[in-house]
C-alpha cells in the first residue's frame, strides 16, 4: 500500500480551478520532486493534500485512510507536513515557541526541540529572538523544524529556495536529505528544476493543472522536461 | 492639594471596574476579532445571575460569584460554537450585526424573567464598608474591584505570555491557517477565548451587581464605558485596557467634583480627547500586542 494515493483529484478557488484529475503516488520515505512553472498548480496540489484547499474533486488517501474533505488539523494530526510558502513564521512568537507550536498535535517521534537544534545549530543562539528577527534562511529553517517537530510521515515543502542564496538553499537541502534518512517521505515544489531532480527520488511536472510528465531520477531527460515545463511550443 | 489626591484615588478605585469590565471586550476583539456590542448586557446577565441564585439557592450574594464565573464561562463557550463560529471570515460587520441582536434577545429575555425594576445584589455591609487610609475614606468594594482587576489582568498577562495555551492562541492570532498545519482546530480556541471573556465577564458583572443597582436595559451604559476603558489603552493590547480603565476612572471622578451629574460625561470628554490626540490608545504598539 502506497503511503500517499492522489486519485484523479480536481481543486481551485472559487471559480477558478487549479488543477485537473491530478493522480500519483508516493511510497514510504521516497521523495517526490514537484517541477513546473509559476501558475502550474504545484503549492494548489500541496494544499489539496494537507487540507488548506480540499479537493472539489478526486480522492487523496493517506496510509489507505480517506483524507478527502477532512478539516487541515485532522490531517495534520495524522503525519502529515506542510512547510507553507513564504514561510508563514508566527511573528508573535520566538523561534522556539514557534517549534513548539509544530509538536501541538502530540505525535511521538524522532524529532523535539533537541533534535532540530542538532539539525540546525544556527537556531540554538536565536530560539528567545522574535521568529521575524532572523534571515531569510534562518527563517525558512525554523519553517521546516516547526513542521518536522509534528514527527511527520509526509512533509510537503512548498519553495524553499525561495528568495534565498544558492549557498542557503544547499545547506537547507542538505538537511532535508538527514530529514529523508530517517524515514521520512517527501514532496519537494521547486522551480529550479536541477536543485529539484537532485533531490528527488521520482519526480513529477506540473503544467496548468495537469500532470504532463513523471519519471524516477534516472530517467530525466532535459530536453522533454524543457519541453514538458513550458509547453511543446518552447522547445 | 488633598483634593487632587482624593480625586486620583477615587478614580483609580472606580477605574478597577471599567478595566476590569473592559477586559472581556479586548479578548474577544484580540482573539476573534469580535466586537461584542451584547457585552455589557451579558455583564448585566451575570448581574441577574447572582439574583436568581440568591433566590433559589442557599448561596449568599459574595458566595454567587463562584457559580456565576464557571458558568458565565460556560455560556460563553456555548455561544462561541453555536453562533460566533459560523462569523469567523465573514468581516467586522457580521458579528457586530449578531451580538446587536443578541443585546437585543438578551434585554426581553431579562425582562420577561425578571421585570424592569431596578434590583441590587444586597452584599450588606460589604458594600458600604470603608478603610481610612491618609484620612482618605477608601471603600472596600472599589478596593477588592482594583486589587481583583489587577490580579485576573496579570494573570490573564501570565496565561498568554507563558503557557502552552497562550501560546496557541497567540499563534492563531497570527495566522489561523498555518495553527492549522499544526493541528490546532481554530474554532476550539475561540470556543476557549470567549469562555475566558465572559468568565472574566461574569466576575465583573457579579461586582457591578454589588455596587449599583441595575435593571435589563443598563448593560448599554456598561458597554460604552468599558468600550471606552479599551479604546483608551489601545487595542490590541490587555495592559492598555487597565490603563484605560483607570484614566476614564479618574475622569470620572474629577466630572463629579464639578457636578454631580457630569461623571460620565467628564469620561466621555477623556475618550475624545484620547482619540483626537491619542488615537492609536495609550500602550498602541505595531503589530499584535498580547501583553
């Protein structure tokens, strides 16, 4: 049984749809890397998944139970993670109060406040400081500590790039690979296709709502994800 | 020089209860971003409580207080998931619109139950008591009321800056979406921030029913002061609201030593000039301010 099944779902806001009989699936601890351009329904897929934007069609299935039209802090409490875009820290709360905010839901696990300072040592200076008051990069890994401390099966991590310099985002990619290590699986949205094919097991790319191209990491042929990414048209 | 004293004194005693009355009003705005125009009907309904217990019951008007807070809590609990729930999202309009019509059920509703004339919580000599301090009369009543609105403002300051449950609903202040990633069901913690409002609530019209006599229809005055008492310190912020209450106590009190009648219009006065001069309250700080 595949630890997350996406059955020919459909979501949008509104009037507007942003996806279209969208299928996959994940096993346990793989990683799934999420390409496509801006607009190509990759953050929508994501918040179908954790419940932020249930789906008006299709099924989501998680561990074999019915997740679909599930309230988010149900799904949440059921092992799945969502590192939002853009962050989303809370500003009234320190680093640590935010990191702990992450454990609300009360799973047991690897990971606690010790265990995301060992993966992220720059936090341990900072955890009284106000969640606002840090980096860029600072932030996005209190964002992804604050999602690993609900001891996760399935972490979604919606652009974690970015906004940030390269030699950020090879730290924060470094430690989603300790993150994977341990079991846990992965969707990972990117826009830069290199930093997303290397780090996923299987990837899959999104165009206008619509899955147009799937493979596993050694069958990523450039030319076709080009051409898949921005339309036969540009190729 | 000893009537400026006795007028800061006075007005700081008189302004523990508008801060006090103020307080359940801030939280339902800070947390649910209520504005709840019923509040001073449901401090009368706590009032009216206290009645119907000493009728009914053994309980003697001080002993009420413990059955009228847990279930002024409980009401509020109640009303948060049965009505106020069904406004989150849906604009600052639509819960003033709920809780006018609530002020509305709740005047006929005191009406039919107990008339329109005027009742008191008889305390006895609870109310009237006083201490000499400095040769300044100072009343018990409006004592316990400043040392109790102090207490429950440091304790509620105590419960948002320093545990687990402060710290949910600071976070689902800030953003109710992301709480929800972490499995926090918004709607919970609202049900949670109004039974401590109307708790809180409860306390302050079980002294209000103490210290004046009141009937359906005076929750509007308790409102508009109470209103005033949070407009003053800021909203946003549970500190302002004591400040607030203790500077539209003083004006009070300084209107009454012009004439007698000029109370609450020397308040009314202060909130003006506050928020012609003032506007942002007395503690405004950027951002959301719990504390």
């Amino acid at each position: 049984m595949p630890l997350l099944e996406l059955d020919q779902v459909d979501a949008g806001y509104g009037a507007i749809r942003a996806l279209f009989g969208v299928s996959l699936t994940l096993e346990a601890g793989r990683t799934l890397a999420l390409i496509g351009a801006n607009g190509a329904g990759k953050s929508t897929l994501l918040r179908a998944i954790a419940g932020l934007t249930p789906p008006s069609a299709g099924r989501v299935r998680f561990e074999g139970a019915d997740l679909t039209g599930m309230p988010a802090h149900a799904i949440a409490a059921r092992g799945v993670a969502l590192v939002p875009e853009g962050r989303r820290l809370f500003a009234s709360l320190t680093v640590e109060e935010n990191l702990l905010m992450g454990a609300s839901a009360g799973r047991a696990g690897p990971w606690n406040l010790q265990s995301i300072y060992t993966l992220f040592p720059d936090l341990v200076v900072r955890r009284q400081h106000g969640a606002t008051m840090l980096s860029g990069g600072q932030q996005q890994m209190v964002a992804i500590g604050r999602a690993l401390m609900a001891n996760p099966r399935l972490l979604l991590c919606d652009e974690l790039s970015l906004g940030l310099a390269p030699v950020v985002v090879r730290g924060l990619y470094a430690a989603l690979a300790q993150v994977s290590a341990q079991g846990v699986a992965l969707i990972v949205v990117e826009q830069d296709i290199g930093q997303a094919l290397a780090a996923g097991d299987d990837w899959l790319c999104l165009r206008e709502g619509e899955v147009v191209l799937a493979g596993t990491r050694g069958q990523a042929d450039r030319g076709a994800i080009a051409r898949a990414y921005f339309g036969s048209e540009a190729a | 020089m000893n009537a400026v004293a006795d007028t800061l004194v006075q007005g700081l005693l008189l302004g523990g209860h508008f801060a006090l009355s103020g307080l359940g009003l801030a939280l339902a705005f800070g947390i649910m971003r209520i504005v709840n125009i019923a509040h001073g009907d449901l401090l009368v309904v706590a009032a009216y409580l206290g009645v119907a217990l000493v009728r009914l019951t053994p309980l003697s008007p001080l002993a009420a207080v413990l059955v009228i807070v847990p279930a002024m809590a409980a009401l509020g609990w109640l009303l948060q998931r049965t009505l106020f729930n069904r406004l989150v999202g849906q604009g600052d309009l639509a819960p003033m619109l709920v809780t006018f019509g609530l002020s509305i059920i709740v005047h006929n509703a005191l009406q039919e139950l107990f008339s329109a004339d005027f009742q008191t919580l008889d305390a006895g000599a609870a109310r009237t008591a006083s201490v000499e301090v400095a040769r300044m009369h100072l009343g018990l009543l409006p004592l316990a009321t400043l040392a109790l609105a102090a207490l429950v403002y440091a304790g509620v300051h105590a419960l948002m800056r320093h545990t687990r449950f402060g710290r949910i609903v600071r976070a689902t202040v800030d953003d109710p979406e992301v709480a929800a990633l972490m499995g926090i069901d918004a709607r919970r913690v609202y049900a949670a921030g109004m039974a401590l409002a109307l708790g809180i609530a409860g306390l302050a019209g079980w002294l209000y029913g103490i210290k004046s006599s009141f009937n359906p229809l005076t929750g509007g005055n308790e409102l508009l002061f109470a209103f005033e008492a949070v407009i003053i310190g800021g909203l946003g912020s549970i500190w302002g609201s004591f400040a607030g209450g203790l500077v539209l106590g003083i004006a009070h009190v300084a209107g009454t030593q012009v004439d007698a009648g000029w109370g609450a219009f020397a308040g009314h006065v202060a909130f003006f000039g506050f928020l012609f001069l003032r506007p942002g309250g007395l503690l405004a700080r950027g951002g959301s301010g719990h504390g």
